[in-house]
C-alpha cells in the first residue's frame, strides 16, 4: 500500500480564524491552493475550502470584506496520519463526506491530502497490479 507521505503536500497553509474570507480567498488564488488550515492561538482548528467558499459565503451573500473565516470554516479538523495508506484516506474522506485531510506525524500537521492527490496516478509509478 502507498502511504499518504508520499503523495501529500507537504507544509500545509494556515491563517488566522480572524482572517477575512475576501484574504482567505486572494491567497488561495495566489498559492494555487483548494484549502487552508484555520488556526487560532497558532492551534489549528478548521479548514477553509473551495466549497465552503461557495456554500457558506457566496450562496448567502454574505460579504466577503466583513465575514471572518471563522464563521465558514469546517471544523472540527478532520487528521489522519501519514503512515496511513492512500486506500485509508480515501475511505476516511468518504465517511465524512470531505475532500480534504490534515496529514500528522507524531500529533503535528505536516500537510494535507486531497481526494485529487488520491485519485492522482503518480502514484502507481513503480507499483505492481
């Protein structure tokens, strides 16, 4: 089995709970990312994503200057450890009807693994079927 270290990204971004959704936003655009880790007291305590973006922000027009990230972050944060395999994340994001995990090693986040990265063929380079 492949273990998620070694698909994952590494270094997961994080902002501040009290970070507006319109900052949020720019950088997401700006590093090419579908998530960021929400953290209060350097503690991380949510994940913002795409999806909630639109679900939580845009579909209640609620004003992306005003709204902390906060208030549209899905919590709590669901980890799961990077030895773990690729099969385990899959059915772990599957259970919870999420896209996103945050990945741990000893108890700290490392990184994050998406549904993209699972279903990502590189891999099954080198791999026997």
């Amino acid at each position: 089995m492949v273990p998620i270290k070694k698909i994952m990204t590494k270094g997961a971004l994080t902002i501040d709970e009290k970070t507006t959704a319109k900052e949020a936003a720019r950088i997401m655009k700006t590093k090419k990312v579908g998530c960021l880790l929400i953290e209060k007291n350097k503690e991380a305590i949510g994940i913002i994503t795409e999806t909630d973006m639109v679900r939580r922000l845009v579909a209640e027009e609620r004003d992306p200057n005003a709204t902390q990230i906060k208030t549209i972050m899905s919590t709590p944060l669901l980890t799961i450890d990077a030895e773990k395999s690729i099969i385990d994340a899959n059915d772990m994001m599957d259970k919870n009807r999420v896209r996103h995990l945050a990945v741990t090693e000893e108890g700290k986040i490392v990184g994050v693994i998406s549904c993209r990265d699972v279903m990502h063929p590189l891999y099954m380079e080198g791999e026997e079927w």
